[in-house]
C-alpha cells in the first residue's frame, strides 16, 4: 500500500502521456516521409494518416479494455450486493483514481458482509428464544379472499394446538376446530383476557394476550398464549395463607379478650359484686360486633354478585351517599343516568369516602367530582374522590388493590379491594395517585353504558 501511494500514477498523467507519444510518433512519421517525399504533402499526409491512426486506436482500445472489464465486474457486484450476495471483492492492478474506488467498493463489501453476519446471528438468537419461550406464539396473516392464514408458529404454539405439528402455511380457523371451545370463545370475545380449558384434575388457565400491526402492507395479529395455572394455584395458596393468618389473628385479638372478660364475670358474679358487670357486658358486645362485622366484611367479598345493571340518576346515588357520609360535591354531575348496579356502587363509593375521612384529612376537604369524559376513543364516567390526607408512599400505592393489604391496625384490607372488585365488573378500573398540595385521588373509570 505504501509503494502504491508513493509512485501513483493517475488516469490524467498516463492519458496525458498516451496522447503525447502519439503525437510525437506522428510527427516524426510525417518529417521522415516528407524527407523522402519532398513536395508531396498530399501524400505525406496520406501515409502518416495511414500509420498513426491503427497505432492510436490499438493503444486506445489496450488501455480501455480494462477499465471497460473493471465496470463490468462492478455492474456484477453491484447487482449482487443488491440479491443479498455479499461475498464479492475486485482488484486493480493499477495505482490510479479507479484503485481508490476499488478500494472503497471492497470496503463496502467487507461492512455489508460484516452487518449481514451480524443480522443473522441476531435473527438466530431471537428465533432461538422465541421458539423455546413457554408462551404461546401465533402470528396470523389476513390475505385478500383468503382465510386468516398462520404465518408464524413457535415450538409451544405448535405442542398446544397441533400435537406438535408444523402450522404455518395452515387456516387459523381450521385449527382452532381442534381446539379447546374456550379458546374459541375467547377469541370471540375480542380483547384480552383469561379462559380455562380441560375439566377437573386437566384444567389449565391460561392468558390470551393480542396485537395487530401491519407488515409489508397487510395486516397481521399476533396472538399470546400464556399458561398461568402454576402460578395462580402458588397465588392462591399464598393468599389462602393470607387470609388464615388475617382471620386468625383477628379471632385471637378478639376471643382472648372475650375470654378474660367472661371469666372476670363469672367471678365477680361468684363473689356477689355485680355493680362492674355491665360494663364488662358492654365491652363483650363491642367486641362481638367488631367480631361479626369483620366476618361480615370478608363474606361480601367472596360473594360479591355479579351486577345487576340498571339506570340510575346520579342525583339520587349522590344523596343516598350523603345520608351515610359526609363530603363536599364538587362541579356539575352528569345529566344522563348511570349505568351500574346501584348497591354495589353505592358500597363501592362509601368505601372510597370513608378511607378519605380515616386518611387524616379535615372532613371538609373530602371531595367527589363525578364527570363525564372522553378517554382513549371511549365515552366513560370519571368518578374522583378527593382528600387533604398523608397520601401514600410508592410501596403502599403499589400494593393498596390487593385483597387484605392494610396499613391501618384495626384495617381489614377489603376497603378498596371491594371497590376494585366492583368496578372491574362494571367493566372499569380503579387508579390511585398521590395530589400535588397532599392528600390522595382515588379515581374510578367507568364505561357510560353497562361494562
């Protein structure tokens, strides 16, 4: 590489060089035959014609040649760079200005080579993962007058709908007719969300997850089979164990007192000096009601029914809440009746209402804001109830919806469990966010018309 750049010859030096020894071989031609033709210019012209012309074009055509070979292969590399052929190089032997573009040709090659390389070990690694992912993966293709077809199925896909056969290539509702008829039904249903399939001891969960996009100008959905047995029986375990180390504590706090309390009875009874025993009485009542209402608690959330849907006025759900708590309305409420399950809903909102007054905020400072709004495309009911409060940290906020989850001492942990419930049957959702001035904003979502 040195000794090309040190004696470069370019294509203007060498041309030039070309012409001016045609030149010169020309003129000596024409002084020798006018040497031995004197007086004939005519003729001298003629044969000095005669024998420069075949030289310059012979030297022409020898050093374009190569160049005219060089342009070819390039015209042949470049149609293969374009089909994906990157494995080509060229050589110049020359140290010129077309060595140079040589030279940045197989540069260009070397990089493609290199990104093609690369592509394919990426493409290898991803299909690798998503072939031995345990989720189910189905890419379905819509072609015009043609049925949804399977353009891509992995390892797990094929086990769960084909016993392990190949499935692309195959209409996706030929090989859901051998499937579970709850997979269908979810499809069906549109969205996602979670079926069960088997009977018994075989009944399996699981989540069904979609997405459409467009690819090379067709549309195509891509459908998630999770299985979520395992987990759901180790959640439910868990929370079994949660709800018999809440309940029994709960008993334990209550029945022990209750004990020492019947038996101081008894003794005071026993010696004759019955002027405590109402108080004592009225201490067991306390504790049984306690007693009863947390059991209570927990029973109308495992049997909360499905909702009944009815038109209501908000006017009138407002005032049926205001008669069991107090709070401060805030703006218009919307003029159209909602749509919900009056009981439900009114237990759902006295829950939120009384958690603000229980948050340390001064009772005038509890509000509810009931509003009509557009949200993502959709018509929906906005429902925040305000407070002064602490608000909650980060760890709290996370785990505040789950079921038997309190911070309070004496708190059950179904307040806004019980709410959540109530709203995601309404086909809503419950948001929890820390104000800006303090306090806390529970907001509850809700579709306008039945969920």
């Amino acid at each position: 590489m040195r000794s090309r750049k040190r004696f470069r010859l370019s294509l203007a030096t060498r041309w030039s060089a070309m012409v001016g020894t045609l030149l010169a071989v020309g003129i000596l031609i024409a002084l020798a035959l006018d040497h031995l033709l004197p007086g004939q210019p005519l003729a001298v012209l003629a044969i000095c014609l005669l024998c420069v012309v075949p030289i310059a074009l012979i030297t022409i055509r020898s050093q374009i040649q190569p160049i005219l070979s060089l342009f070819r292969a390039l015209e042949g590399t470049v149609a293969s760079y374009r089909d994906g052929d990157f494995s080509f190089s060229l050589h110049w032997g020359q140290n010129d200005e077309l060595s140079d573009l040589i030279d940045a040709h197989n540069a260009l090659g070397q990089v493609l080579r290199e990104q093609r390389l690369d592509l394919v070990q990426r493409e290898l690694l991803l299909d690798t993962m998503v072939q031995n992912t345990p989720v189910a993966m189905l890419l379905v293709a819509d072609l015009a007058n043609a049925p949804r077809t399977i353009a891509y199925a992995n390892l797990a896909a094929r086990r769960l709908l084909s016993e392990g056969r190949k499935l692309e290539g195959h209409a996706l509702d030929a090989v859901l007719q051998q499937a579970a008829p709850a997979l269908n039904e979810a499809l069906a249903r549109g969205g996602d969300g979670l079926f069960t399939a088997g009977e018994g001891e075989e009944e399996e969960v699981y989540h069904l997850a979609r997405s459409n996009f467009s690819l090379n100008g067709r549309r195509h959905e891509l459908l998630l089979l999770r299985q979520l047995t395992t987990e759901l029986r180790r959640q439910e375990v868990q929370t079994w164990k949660k709800v018999i180390r809440v309940i029994s504590h709960e008993l334990n706090n209550s029945l022990a007192p209750l004990a020492s309390l019947a038996h101081s009875g008894a003794e005071l009874v026993r010696r004759g000096q019955t002027e405590r025993l109402p108080q004592i009485l009225e201490t067991i009542g306390e504790r049984t009601r306690h007693l009863e209402s947390f059991i209570l608690g927990y029973a109308r959330f495992a049997k909360l029914p499905a909702p009944r849907i009815a038109a209501v006025p908000w006017d009138a759900l407002v005032a049926r809440l205001r008669a069991q708590v107090s709070f401060r309305l805030v703006g218009e409420l919307p003029a159209e009746p909602a749509q919900v399950d009056t009981a439900q809903m009114e237990q759902a909102l006295l829950n939120l209402l009384k958690n603000a007054h229980e948050s340390g905020s001064w009772p005038d400072h509890v509000e509810l804001q009931i509003r009509r709004r557009v949200e993502a495309m959709r018509d929906v009911v906005r429902i925040d109830v305000l407070d002064r409060g602490s608000g909650m940290n980060d760890a709290v906020l996370t785990n505040a919806l789950v079921p038997f989850y309190s911070t309070k001492r004496s708190g059950t942990g179904l307040g806004l469990a019980l709410a959540r419930e109530i709203a995601e049957a309404h086909g809503g959702r419950i948001l929890l966010a820390n104000r800006e001035d303090g306090g806390l904003a529970v907001t509850m979502i809700l579709p306008v018309g039945p969920g």
